[in-house]
C-alpha cells in the first residue's frame, strides 16, 4: 500500500509541475507592464548614481 502512496504523490506532483509551467508560457500586461517599471526604476537609479558621482567630483574640485 505505500508503495500506491509514493506512486501517487509523485504523479500528482509533476502534474502540478507541469500544470504550473505549462501556464507560465504567456505574460500578461500586468506582468509586461511590472517589468518596464522594473526597468526604469533601475534606469533612475544608474541616472542617480552617476549624478552623485559628478557632486563629489564637484566638490573635490571645490575643496582644491
């Protein structure tokens, strides 16, 4: 009888599996529109960084 038992929960776990990948093909808009947003944040963020390093190479000149 576990012998039963393990077959079948392994056969309902990669039903599950395959099942869950098989519905993972297609994005969304809201998945597609999650990403641009993902994208320029880290955009800004690349924007900011390079600006703070442009405010202390100003400042180290002033200091001069």
């Amino acid at each position: 009888m576990v012998r039963i038992s393990r077959t079948f929960v392994v056969a309902l776990m990669l039903g599950a599996l395959v099942a869950g990948l098989s519905g993972c093909k297609k994005k969304g808009p809201a998945e597609r529109a999650g990403e641009q947003i993902d994208k320029a944040a880290e955009k800004t963020g690349e924007q900011m960084e390079k600006a703070g390093d442009k405010v202390k190479d100003a400042v180290k000149d002033l200091k001069k």
